[in-house]
C-alpha cells in the first residue's frame, strides 16, 4: 500500500476523528483573501476547511479528494455551518491524476499535495488547464529545504518543489506570476526545540 493511493488514505483518516487542525491553510487566507467570489476549485479538499472558508466567503466551491471519509466528514461540517454555505460546496470523489477535470474554475487551489513523479507534473498540468481566463492558480507546498531541517519530512527529495519550479511549468505567454515565494514560518520539531520551515507559494493569473 502506498502512501499516496486511496486505501493509505482512508486508513489514516479512519484512525481518528480529525486529522488536520480545522482551520484554513494560512496562504490560502492570505492569496485568496482579496480576490473577488467566483468558482473555486479546491484540490485534495481532505476534510474541508479550506473548501469551507471560501464558501463563507461567497466562492461556490467544488471541493475533490479521493477519501471517501474525508469528504463524509467534510460535507458534515459544511452542512454545520448553515444552509447558505453549504449550498455553495459541492464534494466530489475523484483521482485528479487519473481522472479529468469538468469546467473551469475562477479559483483552483492545491495544498500540500505533494505527489512522486510523473503524477505531480501530470496533476499541476491539469490544474493550470481548468483555471478560467482571469483565474488565479494557487499551488502551496513543503520547501526542498525542509529536508535540511529536523522537522519530520519524509526523505524523498523528489516530493518536494520549489515555487520557481512549478511557474516554470507555465506558460508565460498565457500567465503573469504573482507570487512566487519560499515563505518562512517557525514549526516545531519532535524534541520540541523551534526551527524555521519553509513553504513553496505559487500564485498566477491566467490572463484574459
């Protein structure tokens, strides 16, 4: 079984009764806060803050993992936070880098996902494809030079990019690079001693 497919997945989130802290990721606040409400696209939605927040904010979101649970416990939270909101989210149950993406999207987003290749070039293609013209793709990650770090990562080199790395990947004729960024923020590691991380911030504009 691998970490990266389905059963791994469920597994993990069956363990426990919540995996991640329920709050938004901190640059997807800070990227999307000032966009205008559209269609969003929130890509490995897990158990739906991020999906969340933008609908609280007027985004109508369709929000895609490939946990069953996940997205069970996602809608359940979603419905928690009133008629309004929930009407806005839609959960889908798909494998982005074996299945297509229907539509296009003001707003596509994708935390953390980080995927061995050829699936992530393959994955962040698809992504950049279903932004609408004028959209904004939103691609944050684990810094490579997390590894140097001791905050536990696993040590796969290959898993891990630099924003740099994924505009490269864009088109510049059909984007303008927003925010390219290795954004520090302090963690602490497992002998409880604060080091700095680094996160990966990707953010362009598909122009119109």
């Amino acid at each position: 079984m691998s970490m990266f497919d389905e059963r791994a997945w469920e597994e993990r989130y069956r363990s426990r009764a919540g995996v991640w802290s329920g709050r938004p990721n901190p640059h997807l606040v800070a990227e999307a806060a000032a966009l205008a409400p559209g269609t969003a696209l929130d890509v490995g939605a897990g158990e739906g803050a991020d999906a969340h927040w933008l609908a609280e904010r007027g985004w109508r979101v369709t929000a895609v993992d490939f946990s069953t649970t996940a997205l069970q416990r996602a809608a359940e939270r979603g419905e928690a936070l009133g008629a309004d909101v929930a009407g806005r989210l839609i959960w889908v149950r798909a494998d982005l880098t074996t299945e297509p993406i229907e539509g296009r999207f003001d707003l596509v987003t994708a935390q953390f996902m980080h995927l061995p290749e050829p699936q992530r070039s393959v994955l962040y293609a698809r992504l950049a494809a279903a932004v609408a013209p004028g959209g904004s793709l939103l691609i944050v990650g684990h810094h490579p030079s997390d590894l140097q770090t001791t905050v536990p990562r696993p040590p796969v080199p290959e898993l891990f990019f630099t924003a740099e790395e994924v505009a490269g990947s864009l088109d510049p004729v059909e984007w303008d690079i927003v925010v390219a960024d290795a954004r520090a923020r302090a963690a602490t590691d497992p002998d409880g001693r604060e080091v700095t991380i680094h996160d990966a911030v990707l953010r362009a504009r598909r122009r119109p």
